[in-house]
C-alpha cells in the first residue's frame, strides 16, 4: 500500500525539472581573448567565471620547445549531471615565437609535433595570419551538439554580438552545402578588431551546422605586451 501511495505521488510530482541550459557569452568571449597578455592561470580564473561549471582537464606546459608564451587549458563545461554528461568542449591556449618556429622547421608527420600541433589548436593560416612584430597567439575553441546544455546562438545574435567589436562581418559558408548546414545553418566571419600596440583581435568564426555548433576567437600579443 505503502508502495502505491509513494508511486501515486511521483507521478502526480511529475518529471524532475532540469536546468535551462546555458547561454555562452560570446561577447565575453571575445574581450577575453582580446587580451592576450594574459597567463594561464588569470584566463583560467575568468573563464571559469563566464562557464557554468568548467572543468579543466589539460592545464600544464604542453612540452615541446622552451616557449614563455605557452599554456593550454583543455576541458568542458555547461553538464547536465544525469542527461548531458560533457555539455561543451572547451580549448584555449597561447603559443610564442619559439613554437611558431618550431612548426616551421618540422614536418607533422612528425608525431610530437602533431601532437602540438592539435593541443594548439593551430589554424592553417596562422603562419601567414601571424602580424609583424607579434610575439604570441592566444585562441579559443568550444564546440557543443547538444541544445539541452548549451542553446543554439542564432545567426542574427552572432552577427549583432560580432560587430560590437569586429569591423567586417562576412557569410563565408560554403555554396552547396545546404544539406550539411540545413535551413537555419550558418558560418560567419568576423574580421578587422582591435588593433593597438598591444594586441591585434584578428577573427572569430562561428559555425552552425545540423550536427553542432563551434566558436573560435583569436588574437595576437604585440611587442611582449609593452
């Protein structure tokens, strides 16, 4: 009896309510990443601030060349205890010149250096993309697929949130992938943030697609930051 009055009052409760999921704060994103002066440990302490529940995973020198710039901080964030047990992957890190050098003078077959090469999250055109008299790269990289922990950020927000600080917002999906992107996909690109003595806020390229979402920003450190 005990037992059917227990079930009887589960059922009239109705299924636990979940968390709303998370919204990324894009715009604190993108000033966090446009100061690129920052070491491991004060990035950590602000990003872990702008998401809920961040767990870092990789947060030591990821080896390679003696390089004063490097840190990593690999991990996740926004999980739904239960439902969603990784939300959102989460990937920023900050190379200097000697790592620069490093990529140029090997090959990535070579497997530590791909291994560098993928904990850096280094993109194909950061050799070319890299300033004059810039001493360092800093970037950040989330992904999510699931909406229950992180909602979808809609192409208009991204491109209002963007052009608060970029000069040139561009579409830059691909022509004929409309199966891939579907009705609501999107792929933009911002260009031209600020650039000062300091730093250089170079792009930020955000990606919907019918399987996930994913946000990069980058930057550059001017002049060691002086």
């Amino acid at each position: 009896m005990r037992s059917a009055v227990f079930i009887l009052s589960l059922a009239m409760m109705g299924p636990a309510r979940a968390e709303p999921p998370v919204t990324l704060d894009l715009a604190g994103l993108v000033a966090l990443v446009s100061e690129p002066w920052r070491n491991g440990p004060t990035f950590e302490a602000d990003l872990a601030e702008m998401l809920p529940g961040l767990v870092i995973s990789t947060d030591t020198l990821p080896g390679g060349p003696r390089d004063p710039f490097a840190w990593v901080r690999d991990g996740h964030f926004a999980s739904v205890p239960g439902v969603v047990p990784i939300g959102a992957n989460v990937i920023c890190s900050r190379y200097g010149l000697a790592t620069r050098d490093h990529f140029a003078e090997r090959e990535l077959t070579d497997p530590e250096t791909f291994r560098l090469f993928s904990l850096y999250q280094v993109e194909h055109d950061e050799a070319t993309a890299w300033p004059e008299g810039a001493v360092a790269r800093m970037s950040c990289h989330i992904t999510w697929d699931d909406s229950r922990a992180l909602t979808i950020l809609p192409e208009d927000v991204v491109a209002e949130i963007l052009a608060q600080s970029f000069a040139e917002i561009s579409d830059t999906k691909p022509p004929g992938q409309a199966a891939f992107y579907g009705a609501e996909g999107y792929r933009l690109t911002a260009t031209g943030g600020i650039s000062d003595t300091v730093r250089v806020l170079d792009r930020s390229v955000v990606v919907l697609t019918l399987r996930h979402q994913s946000v990069r920003v980058r930057s550059f450190l001017m002049n060691g930051g002086l």
